[in-house]
C-alpha cells in the first residue's frame, strides 16, 4: 500500500509531496504522517490565521479600552515581560495567562484578549510573555515562566492584588507551561510558599512530550528522551493541591483530547470540560466568558462567580 510523505508548516499546516511505501508506527500505533496530523491541531480546520488575527485584533482592543502597564520587565531578558491589567478594585486576585503557538510562535501581545472579560469579574489580569525555540530552550521557556510567577508573587503589593489568590492559566503549548508552572518546587528553586499557584485552566494543553519527539513540532525545539520526560507535567505533580481544570474543543485530533483527558486523571482535577461546537484555537476566546463553560468554571475556580456586580 501506498502512503503520503507529508511535510508541516511550523504552525500544522500539512501538504503531500510525494508517495512512499514506507509507513512504520514511531509512536503507539500511529505512522509518522499519521503522528503528524495528530499534533498538527490546524488539521482540524480550514484557516488558522482567522483566529490568529482575532486573538490579535481582540488584545488590541482589550489594550485600548482597559487600565494597562505594559512592557514590564519581570527579568533580564528583552523578552521577559508581562502586560498587567489591574482590576477596578485593590487587593484583586490575578489570573496569569500564557499564550501557545507550539513553544515557537506569538507573544503576549495577541495575548491579552480575555483580559476585558476577566477583569470586569473583578480580577487583574496578566498576558504573559517568554522568550521562542530555536532562540531557546524548552528548559529556558519553563524557567522563564516560573521566574515570571515568582516576580508576581514578588511585587504583588506595588501593583495592587493579592498574592494570596494567585492563578494561572493557558492555551496550547501555554496550557503545559501553566502546568510546568504549577509543579514548581517554590519553596526549593525561589524560598517562596509551595501554594503560590491556587487554580489552574488547562485548554487544549499537550502535557506529555515523548510524541513531540517524532514530529515537525521538535525541528526547532530538539527535545530528547530526558528533556521531553523532565518538561512533562504528566509525570509531575503540583506540591500542594491546586485545584485544575482541563477543557478543549470537541473539534481536536484524538491525542490532543486523550492527551487532556490523561492528564486530568493523573492531576485529579476538579473540572474536565469538551466544549462542542469549538475547536483547538476558539475554545480559549471564552477564558473568562461568563456565559461559556469554560469561563463559567475559571471565574468559579477564582470565585469571581460569586462577586455581585
């Protein structure tokens, strides 16, 4: 039998160049074409670039129309920085979120789209930023995040919530550096409390990365054995109880969803929503949408629910 060669666009775009005869499982029962489209979630639908421009034309908006800082240094780097949204009140509880594109692609300035529907629930709200492979590492990426989080915790006085009432979200590749973030050692790797982190979203999230490996994803990343089990919050575990959600679109390949599901298992967490009707890029647009599922469960892990407006 005859089986497509396939070749990747870095964001999951996939075209056939040639016909070949050599198709072996690399990975569970999967061809590496087959792995491919599997972790390519842009095979799902017909344009990405959609939702990439609504997520940049969204935080645009969000950046005109609220209370912003933006640009602040959390650490050496020219691209460690964060946007902060405050809340109308002080003394808020912060919702951090961390943006995806394959550990490789956008920034924190298509980032800031859930931050109107978060704030107004009375929550600051962070669009974090970290440095992109091949530029560095996923070991860099995950410190990056981590020192973020400790810079908040930090400096949450100077800017005016609560580091009590710290949580952390992300989409993609984001929703598995929230995780990295909340498996952290803090009291070890920063003399800070083990319970920095309160809650955790976990959208569309990919959490164990031994199948990266063998796909288009590791071109620019270079991930081995050790590097892909150590940078795998599947076979980690958070230090104190922090309550987890995990959702993604009904509209995703089968290993992003048996990847989520795994992982909800593993991490017991709280709420494990498929939103239908929704796909691996939309799904996170309704973040902090009061009327949505997803949204509906992250203003109640924070208790902004309760919040009388």
């Amino acid at each position: 039998m005859l089986y497509p060669l396939v070749a990747f666009h870095p964001w999951g775009h996939f075209f056939i160049l040639i016909m070949s005869n050599v198709a072996k499982p690399i990975y569970r029962h999967f061809t590496k074409a087959e792995l491919e489209r599997e972790y390519s979630p842009s095979s799902c639908i017909p344009d990405i670039h959609v939702f990439l421009q609504e997520y940049a034309a969204r935080s645009q908006v969000a950046r005109q129309n609220c209370k912003v800082i933006t640009g602040i240094q959390y650490g050496a780097r020219a691209d460690e920085t964060l946007d902060f949204f405050p809340a109308a009140s002080p003394n808020a509880p912060l919702e951090v979120f961390i943006h995806g594109g394959y550990w490789q692609a956008l920034s924190k300035n298509e980032s800031s789209f859930a931050a109107p529907d978060i704030v107004q629930n009375g929550v600051a709200f962070v669009a974090l930023n970290y440095a992109l492979a091949p530029k560095v590492n996923l070991d860099e990426i995950v410190r990056q995040c981590r020192a973020a989080l400790a810079w908040l915790y930090q400096n949450a006085d100077e800017l005016g919530f609560d580091r009590q009432r710290i949580f952390i979200s992300g989409s993609s590749a984001g929703a598995h550096l929230a995780a990295m973030v909340t498996a952290t050692d803090w009291e070890r790797e920063y003399a800070l409390p083990n319970n920095l982190i309160k809650g955790c979203a976990a959208v569309s999230g990919v959490f164990d990365l031994e199948p990266i490996r063998f796909t288009y994803v590791n071109d620019p990343l270079q991930l081995d054995a050790d590097a892909a089990r150590r940078n795998s919050p599947l076979f980690l575990r958070p230090f104190v109880l922090t309550e987890l959600i995990v959702c993604w679109g009904d509209n995703e390949t089968s290993e992003f969803k048996r990847q989520s599901r795994e992982f909800a298992a593993a991490w017991e967490a709280r709420e494990v929503l498929e939103m239908r009707g929704y796909n691996h890029f939309n799904v996170i647009l309704k973040l902090g949408d009061a009327t949505m599922p997803l949204g509906q469960a992250v203003l109640r892990q924070i208790g902004a629910d309760k919040r009388e407006n």
